[in-house]
C-alpha cells in the first residue's frame, strides 16, 4: 500500500472512529451510515485530487465543492440541469434543508429523535470534519493538529448529552488519533532506513526478546495518554445540568421572536417557553366560538415521535370569486348539522411556516400565494414562500356534533382503520395495559375516548418543565410522574386511542387566542398546542382534549357527555383560580371563551429580575483551584516532613525541605555535595539571625549519617523554619510569591510518581513475549520428555 493511500485510509478510519463518540446524542442510529458514506467520499476525493497533482491549496476546495455536490444531488434533487447539475433553486432547496437540521440540533435536548433533515446535517458535519481530517494528514501533513476537528466531535455529545456521557466513548476517537500518528511515525521512520532495533532482556538471563525501542515507547505513550483520557473524565465531576440548560431555545434576542415551524412537535415546548409572549396572528371571524387553528397533522408514530407521513399535494383552481375549493372533509357526511364560517387571517412576520394556518375543516381559501393541499388531512402546504405576513380568506365548518351522535357510530371504513391504528411493536405494555384499565367499564369508542379525556385532564398536572418527547421511556416517565404538557397529554391519547381499535392522530397549532377590544381574535406564540383527533364513521375526525383545565379552559361540549350517562367519566368543569389564562369561561361553545382583553406589545420587554448565575462562579471557584494546587500540594508536603516523631526521619525530612525551599526560592544547592559544604554556602545568602537555626540542622544531618549514635537533634523544626523565613528575606517579593505559587521543587518529583505507571507499561508491553517464551519453554519441556 502506499503511503498516501495509507493516509488517506488513516484519516478516513480516524474520522468514522472519532463519530462514534455521538451516538449518545442521537435516539437512534439512522445517522451512522449517511455520515460513514460522507467521509468516505471526501476522503476518496481527495486521495484522486492529490493524485493527479492538484495544488494543495485547492483540494479542500474541490473536497467541499464535491461534498456540496453530492448532497444536492441526494438530498435535493429536484430542478438539477441535465439531471446532474445544481441550479440556484436546487442549493436554495438544500440550504433550507440544512437550516431546518439545524434548528432541530438547537431546540430539542439530546438525544435527538429522529428526522431526515438532521441526517443529513450530521453528515454534512462529518464531511466538514473529514475534510479538515484529511487537510491535515493527508495533504500538509501535520497529523499532530488532525486530533483537533476530531476532538471538535468528541466535545458534541461530552457538552449536550444530558449527565455526561461515558468515558469509554473517548477510546474509539483515541484509538483513530493513534493510528494517525502511527501512520504518519512509519513513514518518517522509513525515510531515515532500517528501523532500531533493541534487545531488552524481559524474559531473563536466558533469553532475549527482540523489540523495537521506537515501537515500544510508542505504544507506551499511546496507553498512557489514553488511559488518562478515559481516566480523567470519570474522576472529574461533571456540571449540573441546570447550569448549561437543556437546549430548549427561548433566548431574548432578535432571533427568539422568530417562529420557524420545521417539526411542530419538537418545536412546540421552545414555543410555550419563550421569555416573551409575542403575537403570530390576528383574524377577525363570523361565529362567537372560533376553534382549533391548525397547521399540521401528525398521523404516523413511529415508536419515537408523531409525524407528518408523506403528503401528496393537490392542486386547486380559484373560482370566480378566487376562492379555491378544498374536497369534503374525509368521513364527513352530508347531512350532519353543520354551519359555514368564514375567518380573516393576518399572519405577523414571526410566524414562518410551510403550513397555512387554518381552522378544521377548511372547504375554501382565498390567497395569493401558491398553495396545495393533502386530500387525507386537508393540510395546506405553501409552495415557494412561508406563512410569514400573509394575508388570507377562509371558509370553515362548524359542525354540530353531539355525544349522543358520537356514541352512536359505527365502525371506521377499514382503510381507516388499518392506517390510522397501526402501532411500532415496541409500545411499552404498561402503556397498553393503562389504557385497557382506564376504559374498562365503557362500552363504546366514544366512551372510551372520553374516559381517556377524563383521566388526563382530573388526574394529571400541566407542567412545561418536564423534558420534551413522547416516546416509550418519556412516555413512561410521563404515566408515571403524571405531570406534563400538551405534547405528551395529545400524543399519548392517541396513541392509547389507537390501541384500543380508535382511530387517531395528532393535530398541531394554535388555541383560538384572545379576543381584543375591537373584535379581533389576537394569537401568541404562547398559545402553540397540540391535541389529539379520533375517527368517528360519519362524522370523520373529531377534536378531543386532553390538557387539563389550567391550560385549555373546558373540554369541547362534545367530549362531555350527561353526567347520569354510564361508565364514563366526567371532566371537572370547575373553574381553577389559579389558571394562568385568567379562568377561561366554560360555556356550551366548542371552545373556551378567554376573559382577558390586554393587547400584547409587539416589543419584547426585557425581565426585571435578578438571576443567579451558577456557571461564572464555577469557573471562578475551578480556576482559582487550578492556580491553588501547587501551593497546597507543597505545603502538604512540608507539614508531612516536619510532623515525623521518628527524629532520624525527621533530620533527613528537613535537609530534604531545606533542598526544596533553595530550589523554590531559586537559590544554588547542589545535591552531590557533603551536608556540611552545603550548608557552608547556603550560610553566605543568609542574614546573622539564621546562621545559628543552619548550623543546626546541618549538625543534626551529619551526627545522623557519620555518628555511631546521633545524640540530641535540638529543635530541627523551627530551625527550618527560620532558615526558611531568613533565606526569603534575601530575594524579591515577586520571586517569593513565585515560590508559593508555582514550587519548582515539585516538577522534581514528577518522575518519582511517573516511575509505577512506567513499570506497569514496561510489563503490559512485554507481555507478548514473555507468554511465547513460556510457552516455547513449555513445549521444549514436553519435547524431551
């Protein structure tokens, strides 16, 4: 193999190996092999561009504008030139995909559930990564600095992952640093020739094993700066989860009154916790009791989270009064009681979403922009533009259904049923098994559903603390604690729905807002809900409402049946006084009616109280230890030596602090010498005071080693001292304080404490050839037998 196949080999394996360490920020493992691929490409690239003389300088160049290349032609394929060529709408495509990736990294704490456009994010960032890789161990050839982009994805998971991660996921991003410098050592070493060799006498006076000297240092290095970086972080205690937050957004500057709805659901708990309360959307409507505004439907779990399953998009054709029909709602029959409304929208610039706002079910909208729609879901999907500042008509029915009617329905058509009560094999039982207890004692779909209802909103806590997800263990934590909010209240309904043969999904969006002083509805980021939607033949998809009461007010009249009706449950329609929403009315409307009047000011106003910051004081307290240890682990060190009872070990401890104390202070002491010639020319840098406290010691040192029997030692201890304080008072302050800070005398010792760990390597290293010299002993042994 040659030696630039072989760095480029060694680069790409180091890179694979390094992204092994994310795994612990990633819910599942859909991104391994998109990013294995990425760096397999660029590290391919760059081998052939090398090869065939390309200037230094342009191979990363040619690496990215490859990598760009490849992922617009996998990843958005559409509007390419001759089938293979980017255009400026196929890279706009692209970039929208990335930032939409992006987004989901910053707002959803690890680890990350699934999704497409962060797939692909991750493996545009071990392509980065690879090309950075490859610069420079394959290209410049300073693999030393190549350990940096690979400790850049090390950092990822160590910083995000909630707890820490373990110290274990370190060694497959050593081992790919090591094989790097391996790599790069061999062929250095073959530039000079025939490698060293050396004889080292590990298996005894018999017989030798031959080794390499170079080899064998390298390997004992590469133990030894592994072993502590596994080490290390498993000692060091980590921070508090608090202090670095969970990577839920809701910052305070310009980009936090941003909403770009990407995946609602991940987006929905960054919303409801935004610092500021900032409006998305005004409308002005023709019924007392607006519900629901949706923006999507999630309708396909997938085990980990709802989502929207792929849509296929109708067009419309304006009429002459340019609204454009939408079809029948799906199940909806004609002669169910219902009322035409129509609503005015004015979407503000903080809103940017691919969906178009709407109530359910929409039957007509009259827009300028380009629109679609998913005939399943009537989801209205915009093309070329965001919601954001748009204007736009639509006309809606209000439908009067009745607990009566519900009740009466009967079974689903079976296309519904097959799709929409599908479930992932790895529900976990205590969930199916809670929803089979919780509806024991109904009879029908209906009842089961508002028995559901019922459990959620009289035995559950809303809380926005919780952390974010509805898959198996959140969904457990969140049965268990019973305590969360509107994403986990929706999605777990519905999927408890679904298990009980009710067909169901998940609707996104708004709650009707607040009605203003001049008729208008106004609606605010803090309105973002979720709820779930259930099958009824006839009637087609019907709202529920899980949440409790403190969010959402009463439950829609239609989930509410005669309190004398048998084995249901009923919702408490009690008003909370504590109800952060101001005691939404209950009326006979299928949505709550909201009291409050205040208008929301547009500019956020920036919070008033005071925050502790735990984080700054850590570092202050980390880095004043960092600077303190020297100092603390020399005066240990003294106190020990001078606290021995034995006064022969007591004699020899103070000569050995007198040689530290000459060395900190920077005075000469030369260590070969006799005690009493030392101590003669320590005593010319010594006042008048302190010669008498030296003749001490050194009479004590010397009685100790010559005497046949030492006699008294005299008061060793303060005559240390003394000498200590005498010699101090001959230098500069700078040069004491440098002495108590940072004691060279310390640096001494290090060898002393490197020589066990030494010994050990020397053994593991040698280990090979001492199991092949026993066993050649053993078998020569057998032979003459």
């Amino acid at each position: 193999m040659s030696s630039a196949l072989r760095r480029s080999l060694a680069g790409f394996l180091a890179t694979v190996l390094a992204s092994l360490a994310l795994f612990p920020a990633y819910a599942s493992t859909e991104w391994l092999w998109s990013a294995v691929l990425a760096a397999l490409f660029v590290s391919t690239i760059g081998f052939v561009l090398r090869q065939v003389g390309t200037p230094r300088l342009l191979v990363p160049l040619g690496q990215l504008a490859a990598l760009g290349w490849a992922f617009v032609l996998v990843y958005a394929p559409h509007e390419l030139r001759f089938g293979f060529l980017p255009t400026g709408e196929s890279v706009l495509a692209l970039a929208h995909r990335i930032n939409d990736g992006l987004l989901i990294v910053v707002r959803y704490a690890a680890p990350v559930p699934y999704d497409a456009d962060l797939v692909m994010v991750t493996a545009i960032g071990i392509g980065l990564v690879a090309i950075a890789v490859d610069l420079l161990a394959a290209t410049y050839r300073l693999t030393p600095w190549a350990g940096l982009p690979l400790l850049l994805v090390y950092s990822i998971p160590a910083t995000t992952v909630s707890g820490g991660i373990s110290a274990l996921a370190f060694i497959p991003a050593a081992i790919g640093y090591v094989v790097l410098l391996l790599g790069e050592g061999r062929e250095r070493l073959g530039r000079w020739g025939r490698v060293i060799g050396l004889a080292d006498d590990v298996a005894g006076p018999q017989e030798t094993v031959q080794t390499s000297l170079l080899g064998q240092t390298g390997r004992r290095v590469s133990a030894a700066v592994i072993g502590l970086a596994v080490v290390v972080p498993a000692v060091v205690p980590t921070l508090p989860e608090s202090v670095l937050g969970r990577g839920e957004g809701g910052g305070l500057g310009p980009a936090s009154r941003t909403i770009k709805v990407n995946n609602p659901i991940v987006d929905l708990k960054r919303d409801l916790k935004r610092p500021q309360d900032f409006p998305v959307m005004t409308y002005t409507t023709g019924t007392n009791s607006p519900d629901y505004i949706k923006l999507v439907t999630l309708d396909e779990f997938d085990g980990d989270r709802w989502r929207p399953s792929p849509r296929s998009v109708s067009n419309v054709t304006p009429d002459r009064t340019d609204y454009a029909r939408l079809p029948d709602p799906p199940g909806l029959r004609s002669n169910v009681a219902k009322t035409s409304v129509t609503t005015k929208f004015q979407v503000t610039d903080a809103l940017q979403s691919r969906w178009l706002p709407t109530p359910y079910p929409a039957t007509a909208v009259r827009t300028t922009a380009d629109w679609g729609y998913d005939p399943a879901t009537l989801d209205i999907v915009l093309r070329g533009q965001e919601s954001a500042g748009l204007s736009y008509d639509v006309r809606t029915l209000e439908v009067g259904y009745t607990p009566a009617e519900l009740r009466d329905a009967g079974p689903p058509p079976a296309a519904v049923f097959d799709r929409y009560t599908k479930l992932p094999p790895n529900i976990p039982k205590e969930v199916l098994r809670l929803a089979r207890t919780e509806t024991a004692k109904a009879q029908t779909a209906y009842d089961k559903a508002v028995a559901l209802q019922a459990w959620f909103r009289n035995d559950f806590i809303y809380d926005l603390e919780v952390q974010p997800g509805h898959g198996g263990s959140a969904m457990l934590e969140f049965l268990a604690d019973r305590r969360g909010y509107c994403e986990q209240f929706a999605a777990t309904m519905a999927i408890m729905a679904r298990s009980l043969g009710i067909p169901a999904r998940v609707g996104v969006g708004y709650m009707p807002g607040t009605r203003q002083a001049d008729g208008r509805w106004l609606v605010t980021s803090h309105d973002s809900h979720a709820w779930p939607e259930l099958y009824f033949a006839g009637y087609g998809w019907v709202r529920f409402e899980p949440t409790p009461q403190s969010q959402t007010g009463v439950a829609p009249v239609w989930t509410v049946p005669d309190t004398a009706t048998p084995n249901t449950r009923v919702p408490d329609q009690r008003n909370n006084p504590e109800d952060p929403r101001q005691n939404r009315n209950p009326s006979s409307s299928p949505t709550p009616l909201p009291n409050r009047n205040d208008h929301i000011n547009a500019v956020p106003t920036a919070p008033t109280g005071r925050s502790f910051h735990v984080l700054p004081v850590l570092v202050v307290l980390a880095a004043l230890l960092v600077v303190a240890t020297p100092m603390l682990a020399r005066v240990g060190i003294r106190r020990h030596r001078l606290t021995q009872r034995d006064p022969e070990r007591l004699v020899e401890a103070a000569w050995r602090e007198l040689s530290d104390v000459t060395t900190d202070l920077g005075v000469p002491w030369d260590t070969g010498t006799t005690p009493r010639a030392a101590g003669a020319r320590l005593a010319d840098r010594l006042p008048e005071s302190a010669q008498q406290a030296l003749r001490t010691v050194v009479d004590a040192v010397e009685r100790g080693r010559y005497a046949p029997a030492p006699g008294e030692v005299g008061d060793v201890r303060a005559a240390v001292v003394t000498v200590t304080r005498g010699l101090s008072g001959q230098v500069t302050r700078t040069r004491q304080l440098r002495a108590w800070l940072a004691p060279v005398s310390l640096w001494r010792r290090l060898p002393a404490l490197w020589s066990p760990v030494s010994g050990l390597l020397d053994r593991v290293d040698t280990l090979g050839p001492r199991l092949a010299r026993r066993w050649r002993r053993g078998r020569m042994a057998g032979t003459s037998r």
